[in-house]
C-alpha cells in the first residue's frame, strides 16, 4: 500500500477554459476525468509514474451544456457518469471510439490575459497545444428538472443517489435508469451519501443566500427505502451549510464537512455514528473558508478533504491524525479553491479539480 505521509506532486494538468469543477479516475485504470464549469469533460492517461512533462488530454467528451457538478466511474471502470447543471445526468460507455478530432490550447485563457497585459510588461506564455478524440455518444438520465448538483454512486456501481437545486433527491438503478425512490427536501440537495447497504442516505440541505456563512442549512438522515427522515442532525450542527458527506467503506462512519463562506477555519470535518448520529469526533485544524469535498481512501482507513484554501488534506479516521497536507493557500476563497478530490483504485494517486483551470494530481510512494 501506498504511503500517504510520503506525497509528491506529480503534474498540474493545465486546462483553463474555466473553473474545473469535478474530477474522477476512471476503474482501476490510471485515466482521470475531469469536467469544467461550461460543460466540458476531458480525460487524461497518467504515466506509470510522477514527473516529467505533464500529460496531455486524449479524449473530450461533448454533450453538457453546463456546469459539470459531479464525476464517478463504475468500479470496472466501463461507465463514467456525470452531473449538470443542464438537469442531466449523462452516462459514457468508455469503451466508445471517438468520431473526430480536435485541437485545444490548454492554456488560452492565460494567453489571452498576457495579450491583454502585455503593455503593462506582462510576458505571454507559449501555447500548451492538444490534440484530442471527440465523443458525442451518451446517454441521459433526465428525471431532474433543476440543476443536479451532486451525485454518488455506490461502490458495487449499480445504485445512484442524485440531487438537485430543487430539492429533489432521487436513488435510481445505473443500469435500467429505472428509479427506485424519490423525495423532497426544502433548500439545495447539496450533500448527498448513500450508505454501502443502501439502507440509509444522508442529505445535506442548503438555502443559498448571497453570504449564507452557512446559516440557513439542515442536515438530515433519512430511510434510502421510504423516504422518510429518521434523524434530524441540524440542531447538532446550529444551521452549518455541510458541503459534502461520505460513508466509510464498513459503514461505520459518516463523514459530513462544513461548507458554506465561513470565516477562519471553521470548514471541519466531523465523523458521526450513522446508526444514531452521534459525534466520534472532529477533524482539526479546518479548512479555512470551509470545506468543499471529501473521499474516503480505498484502504478505508483514510480520508482526503479539500477546501476553498486550496489545501487538501488526509486523515486517518481512527484517530484523526492529519497523516499529510497537499497544495498551498493562495489567498482564500475569493482567490482559488478545490472542487472535488478523487483517489485512484490503488490509492497512490490523488487528483484535485482546481477552480484556476487545472486538474492537480499527487503521487504516493509505495
């Protein structure tokens, strides 16, 4: 296994048409997906390992035409899914060949601000060139009328849970697309986690306001087979805005962090007992600004978080010992922040989707 005191930068995989909003490897393969805040979806095949020249993507996969929220992958790495803002949730048989070609700059964005500042002295940076195979096949989930903005696929890759601006949270079948439960909450499906036996799924609700600082949220346990909530945890977390939430591989644990435009860093992550609710204790120090993702590692033991100070960081769950620390604070959260974080099949990789236009990726030595 993987040393997770031991992370070493691999690449920072430029791709600055906008923010990157969502990241996900693809099964137990080395590929990385990562989509953007127009729609976008790229894949990159990483080498065997870190350093040298950054890879360039291979494939775009057309078909958003929106924020893409959320990315996972069936374990057997033969379906990507993806979340939007389009109301969709599109499904990619990865397998598909692509129909054409085209040619990116990963890079234009910065280009173009050089071109701009260049009176002032600014220097324009060469282009980052890419030539990458285009796939238009998908299909859709189009129960959601509202914009999706979360999605988790239980480990097995038969069972979704996905929710949207709306309120609507929706558990259906990946394969037949046929929906087995649905409910509404009041604000944002915001937070979503389906446990390992399906029994139980967690909600994390927010009601957006212009500076929220996480006020108006609730946070809710509800029965995956009725429909009904079984524990209110909002009066435990005084209004918090949870941002992401995830259950251990056993079950054992539920993983829910704060989120929201908190001041100082007050974006913790807090494990609970998910069979009564109960606090087993909270992760210290918290993101400044506050949290925005989290992911349990593949050895169950660990867990990444990220958040809006740019900074990612893993966990050991028994004790909660910060095991290591990734990234750099680049000014708070009106500056950068991570997205979404995703670990490989094997563990050794971890891959952070940037709101600068990069997808980051760190290697853990063996």
């Amino acid at each position: 296994m993987p040393d997770l005191t031991k992370p070493t930068q691999a690449w920072t995989l430029t791709w600055d048409a906008d923010w990157v909003t969502s990241v996900a490897f693809i099964g137990a393969t080395r590929k990385v997906a990562a989509g953007n805040n127009l729609g976008g979806i790229l894949v990159w095949d990483l080498p065997e390992k870190p350093g040298g020249d950054a890879p360039k993507p291979t494939l775009r996969l057309d078909g958003h035409t929106n924020c893409v929220s959320k990315l996972a992958a069936t374990p057997d790495g033969k379906t990507l899914l993806s979340a939007s803002y389009d109301h969709t949730v599109r499904l990619w048989d990865t397998s598909t060949a692509p129909t054409g070609e085209e040619k990116l700059v990963l890079n234009a964005m910065a280009i173009a601000d050089a071109e701009r500042r260049k009176n002032n002295g600014a220097k324009v940076p060469p282009a980052m060139p890419a030539t990458v195979g285009v796939v238009k096949a998908s299909t859709a989930f189009e129960a959601h009328k509202e914009w999706v903005v979360n999605l988790e696929l239980t480990r097995d890759g038969k069972t979704v849970i996905t929710g949207d601006d709306g309120g609507h949270v929706i558990i259906w079948d990946r394969e037949s697309k046929a929906i087995q439960k649905r409910w509404q909450v009041k604000g944002w499906a915001y937070a979503l986690a389906l446990s390992p036996d399906k029994k139980q799924a967690c909600v994390g609700e927010r009601f957006p306001l212009v500076f929220d600082g996480g006020r108006h949220a609730a946070i809710k346990l509800w029965d995956a087979s009725t429909g009904e909530a079984t524990k209110d945890l909002s009066a435990e977390f005084k209004g918090m805005h949870m941002a992401a939430a995830a259950y251990s591989l056993d079950g054992k644990v539920l993983a829910v962090g704060r989120g929201g435009e908190s001041d100082g860093g007050s974006g913790s992550v807090t494990l609970l007992d998910p069979t009564n609710g109960k606090k087993i204790k909270a992760l210290t120090p918290g993101h400044i600004s506050g949290l925005t993702d989290m992911a349990f590692h593949p050895d169950g033991k660990h867990l990444a978080s990220a958040g809006r100070d740019t900074i990612v960081r893993i966990w050991e769950v028994a004790t909660g010992k910060l095991v290591s620390e990734v990234g750099k604070s680049r000014g708070g959260q009106f500056k950068d922040w991570i997205h979404a974080v995703s670990w490989s099949a094997d563990g050794a990789w971890l891959a952070a989707a940037d709101m600068a236009g990069a997808v980051q990726v760190w290697h853990f030595a063996g």
